[in-house]
C-alpha cells in the first residue's frame, strides 16, 4: 500500500516539474528578449548621437527604456543600463548629443553584461 501510494506520488511530482518548467524558462527567455531589443535600440542610440542626432538618440533611447523596463528582471546591470538611458533621453532632449551618447554607451555596456 505505502510503495502505491509513494509511486503516485513521484508520478505527480513529475509531470508537475514537467509542465512547469516551461512556464518559468518563458519568463526568462522573455526577459532575454526584452534585454537584446534593449541592446539593439541602444546601440542605435549611439551611433545616431555619435553623428549628432539627438533626436534621433532620444526615439532609439526611449525604446530601449521600455524594453529594458519591459525584461522585468532583477539585476543590477539592468538597473544602471535603465539609469543611464533615462539620462540619455534627458540630454538628448535637450539637444545634448555629446553627453546623451555618453550614457547611451554606459546603457550598452550595462545592459550587454545582464544574464
């Protein structure tokens, strides 16, 4: 009787680890996905500053912030790549090209090093 009711057990436990495996690496591959837009969009930002446009900076900035916010991930890379994207937009808005591509750099450095 205890060996049947051990073996269900096990059985249940099994499928439960199975099924929600997937669930939880979906977060994680989202949030990757969210971190390389991020990357991408920053990356842009840099090189639109580097030939003055810091309207241009602004619109890719402003998008790596949302993906970057959007990965939803616990990190401290992640955290500072959000800081310095949000100073990139503040400068580049204000037509500070120079220093806007500065911390869109430091975004790319950040936000590359997020596993």
């Amino acid at each position: 009787m205890k060996m049947r009711i051990h073996r269900e057990a096990l059985a249940v436990v099994a499928v439960a680890v199975f099924a929600g495996f997937p669930l939880f690496s979906g977060f994680a591959i989202a949030g990757d996905k969210h971190v390389s837009e991020a990357v991408e969009h920053a990356k842009e930002a840099v090189a639109h500053g580097k030939q003055g446009h810091a309207d241009i900076l602004v619109k890719h900035a402003e998008g790596a912030l949302k993906h970057a916010e959007a990965a939803g991930l616990k990190n401290p890379h992640l955290d500072e790549g959000i800081k310095h994207l949000k100073e990139a937009v503040v400068h580049g808005k204000a037509g500070h090209a120079d220093v806007a591509t500065q911390h869109a750099e430091g975004a790319v450095t950040h936000l590359s090093e997020v596993k």
